[in-house]
C-alpha cells in the first residue's frame, strides 16, 4: 500500500508539472518587432519593371545599416525585386543574415507569425505594400500608401502579449 501510494504521489507530480508547462508555454507570448521600410530610390530613367537603385538610392540604403546598427535584427526579408534587394542588402550583410524573399500579399499568414514570433525583423517592401503590410498586423486600415517620394519612413511595429504599437520614423 505504501508503494502504491508513493507510486501515486510521483505520477500525480509529473503530471502537474506537464500541465504547468504546458499551460505556460500556451499562455507565453514573445515580443515581436517589426521594422519595416520601402525601397530606396529607383532609378526612374529605364522604363523596366525592375529597376536598379540610383547612386542616392544606394546611399541611402547603406544609411539604413548605420539607423539599424544597435539593433539585432533575427530575420530580413524583402521583396522579389532589385530594388528592394538592393535596399535590404547592406543591413543583411552587416548582421550576417540572408536575405529571405517574400510575396507581399501572403507575408502575413499564420507560418510567418510563427516563424517570427519573437523576433526583430526587418521588412522591405513598397509604397504601397509597407503601409498595407502594417494595416494587416494591425488588423485597421490606417496607413495609406507612401508618396511616391517617400524612401525614408520607417513603421516600427511591436507586438506584446495584449498590445500592438505603431511608432513611424522619418529618415528622408
């Protein structure tokens, strides 16, 4: 009787600290960050669909990584485009990361939530895909698409447990 009773005691234990574990593992919720930016500036004298950046447009991307630089990015992602490549290139290089390509209109689905889910990401898109990217994390419609002249605005988006908060920069 007194095994059995000590057997009991030892399965009721294990089982309350797997349950715990558990309930705290559902419960827990990292931060996330999302830094998201367009493109620098394209060069507009071709009249391809995939433009090159411009000399500026190069600075500036390599301007990026000097705002970014005390920043721990844990994944870059940008679009399929040259100038977007371009832009997120130097940032990439700098934390020692690959550049993930994705499609903007699928980025947040429920594998990208969970793949980033507590981490520090930067994004970078397009005037219209940046802003409607942040109005999707935070399920409104509250950004509008970037003026065309716009390379310099950057959405940081952080999400806690119960709350999401915009913050906008604005490096032009």
């Amino acid at each position: 009787m007194r095994n059995f009773l000590l057997l009991s005691f030892v399965f009721v234990l294990i089982f309350s600290c797997k349950t715990e574990k558990k309930d705290e593992t559902n419960t827990i919720q990292e931060t996330t960050v999302y830094y998201l930016i367009r493109h620098a500036e394209k060069d507009r004298s071709t009249t391809g669909q995939d433009p090159i950046l411009t000399e500026k447009g190069l600075e500036r991307a390599a301007n990026w990584t000097k705002i970014f630089t005390p920043i721990k990015f844990d994944h870059v992602y940008s679009t399929d485009y040259k100038r977007t490549q371009q832009t997120a290139l130097p940032t990439a290089a700098d934390k020692n990361l690959e550049i993930r390509s994705y499609n903007p209109d699928k980025l947040y689905d429920e594998n990208f939530k969970r793949n980033t889910n507590g981490k520090t990401v930067l994004i970078v898109g397009h005037s219209d895909t940046t802003p409607a990217l942040v109005n999707t994390i935070l399920g409104e419609l509250k950004y509008d698409q970037l003026d065309d002249k716009d390379n310099g605005k950057l959405f940081i988006v952080t999400l806690n447990k119960d709350d999401i908060s915009v913050t906008i920069e604005d490096h032009n």
